[in-house]
C-alpha cells in the first residue's frame, strides 16, 4: 500500500510491527523482506513520489573543513531515496575491506565479508546483476577488479507497483519522522511533521532509521538531544567517523593494448591494489579507472613524453597510427581513514522548516589518503612498466605536493559512518546486527553504519547488509 | 705534526682544506658504470611519468 499523506495513512488502520524510517535501497529492501515474512511494516518517507525543490530544502547543511558538495544535492528527499541518482557501478566490500588494519586506527567490523555473502544472490535479483568475476592479478601488488555498471535501479520506481499491492507494507510519503523518542531501553515513539505541520507521535514495536548517510546521524543526534540521552545511549561515535570516497583525476596512461583489458560498455577498467601492497606501503584501499582519452588529449600526452623519452614517444605515435584508443586517464578513488574528527554535528543557527537543526558535517582528507593516492598510482605505473603493459604519468599536482582541485569529482557522493558498526561502545553506534547499543528496538540500515568504506561504491554493500537485518529483524520479531 | 702544522701559514692551511674535495679519495662517485651493469628494466620516475630505464634511450 503507497499512502500520499500520513491523513490517508491514519484512515487505513494498518498496526505495524516495524517502523521503517526512509524508502531508500535499505529502507525499501528491509521492508520487503519483512513484508515478504509476513511481518507488518510501515515506511514513512518523509518526501513524495517526485523529486521538489521544497523537499530537497530539508537537505541544506554547511560544511567545515576541505571542499565538498552542497548537502542539499548530494542526496535526494522522495521516495527511493538516492538511488535516483546513482550511477549503478556494484561491487561488493573486498574481504580486505572487514579487517583491522594495524598501519591506521579504527579500521575493521565486527563482521567479516563472509557475513553477507549469503545475501549476494538475493541482491543480484534486486540491483539486476550479473555474477562477478574473481578479481585477476597483475602483479604482486596490483589487482585488476570488475565494478559492474547496472541497470542502476530506481528502488521508487522499480517497487511501487509491488509496494503498491503489498498487505503487509504501507508507504507513506510526505511524512518526515523529526524526531525518535526514548528512554535509554527502547524508542517509544517517533515525533511526525506531515502537511507543513506537527502531525502527532507514530508507535511501533520496533524502528529502523535508513534515512542516508548524513541524516541518520543528524536524527540520531537531534533525537538524543531531545531526550536526554534516551535514544543512543552511549552516544561517543554518534556523528563520527564519517567517510566518503574522495575522487580526483591523477594522471594519464600510455597502454600498449587497451583491449587488453576487458571493458565494460562505457570502455572503462579498475585497479585496485593486493593486501600485501596496502601493508607494505601502508596505504588505504584505491581504485584506479581507466577512462578512454581523446584524441587531442593523447597527442599532448605524446608530445610530453617526447621531451622525456623521444623513443617511447615514437612507439606511442605508431600505436597511435594503429588505433586511436590508446591511452586513457586515470581516476582515482580511495578509502578514507576512519577519523572521530571527520563528523557530522547539528548547527547551532540553522534549523530546518519543521525545527531539526540542519547539518554541520566536519570533513578533512588526511596525509595518510593524500600518500594513497601518490603511492597508489605508482603502484600502478610501476606494474604496468614492468608488465611492459603501459606507462603512466602522474599529475604535477600529485607529484609536487600541491593543493586538491577544486575544479574535478571531489567525491563519489557516498555518505558512510557516522552509526558505525562495533563492539567497543566508546568507537561505534550499532552492534554487528545493525542494533543501536543499549536499546531494545532501535536499528539502523544503511551505509551511515560502515566501519571502513573500501574504494568501492556503497549500494552493494548497502542492500546485502539490508537483507541481512531484515532477515534478522525477521527472525528477532517471529521469536 | 703539531710542528710541522704550526710552520704552515694560515693561508696555506686554508688552501689544503678547499683543495681537499677534489681528491677523487673525497668524492663519493662510483666508479664510472659499465654499459653493461646498467638494469634498463629499473623503473625510474621522471617529470611524473613512471618509465623503464631503457626507455630514457
């Protein structure tokens, strides 16, 4: 059942047992499996069916620290949440990606990959993917991976039909949850604003915030201030250790064959470097894309190396003679050291229309990313010299040290941590179930739980761990 | 030694010392490479490109 209004809702006389916060890929696939387990369940998705300027200005935060992204544009208020505007490149958390690394702090999940690969076959269905191929070495020290670019499902669009006929699942739109209410055991209740106004306290027996990246913190937070403590009980990583992947272009490179690596429709290819290249240097997880030069960019790159090796210029212009796709810029994208400092605070000034303090997200990219991404592509030119696959050329401001762009992707609009996944109540929000520390009937879905975010983007992961605690909830709740 | 170094004018002494570098026993340069030691598959960075040495040739 899709309801346009909370009014509409109330008539129903639907008697959820879960409340589900946010139609996003979490939201919508817990309900799903919940729904499927014949467990009632309401999600209340605080935009409409249709992206609106009014919705989107609930969004608005500021940002302290290293350039990034307006927060209003980086997500998206209506239902299906920010699938609407994702990309579709899957792939799932390396086995890597679960493990402490001892080179930096806080690195590590309760849960190893293995948790969720279960779950895999049930998220190909959702996302629409085909399987995987293994990763292939290149050298020691470099991985050549597969990132799947997808059919990039709009979760609104793809489901309502099914939501629409669902007994056990009511959408309803148009209904922002401002506030959770607790008493450091349970939430009690969920304060609504619906129709420009307060529209009354929602019960359930059990909650689950998927509302993203960003907001789950800021609800989180705000509910907390509220209620003294009652809603996030050990509250000291709440807002913390929030990451995203920050993206930049690093170089070119010369490949002596570009067929040579299997490309996907768009002709691109990724990188990522061997565990044993990450300790070795210690670095953070990378992904390096390959993205087909044009012509006019590859002639320049020519004339460059010219002045540095004329004979490795003229080869570079036969193979250019031979085919025109033969070189290709690089894009780096990298994981983040875990930082408490990089966190999501609510303003003192700034308020939204319904009376949430808006966003104040403090970000800064470290000097451990900043060697990443410097020893990340030499790795990768090395390999590719040595292999005699291609050669590589960093950009000057990589070599030489100088200032991030301002001008390039700056980041993947992946919004992670802030409710991280843990043991140690003083380092994270949630257990390995995905339950708040300390409440009963508080869960939290979504990316805004990861420990660490690898280098690949999010959705993947998301939707496995969301099929993971729905089949948990399920079970929890059947008991 | 003393002696002898307490004969030696200032100046002299001064000029020992400037003169001491240029004694290849002060240099610290390998012996001139044999082509043949050269590694050309060592990869060397230069102006941001990541080469093989025997591409500089």
């Amino acid at each position: 059942m899709i309801f346009d209004s909370y009014e509409a809702y109330k008539q129903a006389d639907f008697k959820p047992k879960v409340c589900i916060l946010g139609s996003g890929p979490a939201g919508t696939t817990i309900a799903r499996k919940l729904g499927a387990a014949g467990i009632p369940v309401v999600v209340l998705e605080a935009g409409s069916r249709e992206f609106s300027d009014e919705s989107q200005d609930f969004y608005r935060g500021k940002t302290v620290g290293d350039f990034y992204f307006d927060l209003d544009i980086t997500r998206l208020r209506f239902m299906g949440g920010s699938s609407n505007h994702w990309a579709g490149w899957c792939r799932v958390l390396d086995s890597q990606d679960f493990e402490p690394k001892a080179w930096a702090p806080d690195t590590g999940w309760p849960i190893s990959r293995a948790d969720i690969e279960p779950y895999l076959k049930e998220v190909h269905d959702i996302l629409e993917l085909p399987d995987f191929r293994p990763d292939v070495p290149v050298s020691d020290d470099i991985r050549w991976v597969q990132l799947i670019k997808s059919p990039a499902v709009r979760f609104g669009e793809k489901f309502a039909d099914e939501l629409d006929r669902s007994k056990n699942i009511a959408i309803v739109l148009n209904t922002y949850a401002t506030e959770l209410i607790g008493d450091g055991k349970r939430v009690t209740g969920a304060k609504l604003w619906s129709n420009g106004q307060d529209a009354g306290t929602f019960s359930a027996d059990y909650f689950v915030t998927c509302t993203g990246g960003l907001e789950n913190s800021r609800l989180l937070l705000w509910s907390n201030e509220r209620s003294n403590g009652g809603v996030v009980p050990n509250a000291a990583a709440l807002g913390r250790y929030w990451m995203e992947h920050p993206t930049f272009e690093g170089g070119n490179a010369i490949l002596a064959n570009y067929s040579e690596f299997e490309v996907d429709a768009s002709n691109e290819a990724f990188f990522s470097p061997t565990l044993a290249a990450m300790e070795r240097l210690q670095i953070m997880n990378f992904g390096i894309r390959l993205i087909e030069s044009p012509y006019p960019n590859v002639k320049k790159l020519i004339a460059d190396l010219a002045c540095t090796a004329p004979n490795m210029a003229e080869w570079m212009s036969s193979q250019l003679d031979q085919r025109l796709r033969c070189a290709a810029q690089l894009y780096v994208a990298w994981e983040q050291a875990p930082l408490a400092s990089n966190q999501i605070e609510l303003s003192k000034t700034d308020v939204d229309h319904a009376g949430v303090p808006r966003i104040e997200l403090h970000w800064k990219k470290s000097p451990l990313e900043r060697r990443t991404l410097l020893e990340g592509l030499r790795l990768f030119g090395t390999t590719l010299a040595q292999k005699n696959l291609g050669r590589v050329r960093i950009d000057d401001w990589i070599s030489n040290g100088g200032d991030y762009p301002t001008n390039e992707e700056t980041a993947g609009h992946h919004h992670m941590g802030g409710t991280r996944m843990g043991t140690d109540v003083l380092k994270s929000v949630v257990d390995a179930n995905c339950r708040v520390h300390g409440m009963d009937n508080l869960y939290v879905g979504g990316s805004s739980v990861f420990c660490t975010s690898g280098q690949c983007n999010p959705t993947t992961t998301i939707t496995a761990l969301a099929c993971r605690l729905g089949e948990h909830l399920g079970k929890v709740i059947s008991v | 030694m003393s002696r002898f170094i307490k004969k030696m004018s200032r100046r002299a002494i001064v000029q020992a010392l400037i003169a001491l570098p240029a004694l290849s026993l002060f240099r610290n340069q390998p012996a001139p490479a044999n082509p043949d030691e050269i590694d050309r598959d060592e990869i060397v960075e230069i102006n941001g490109w990541i080469l093989r040495r025997s591409d500089l040739a």
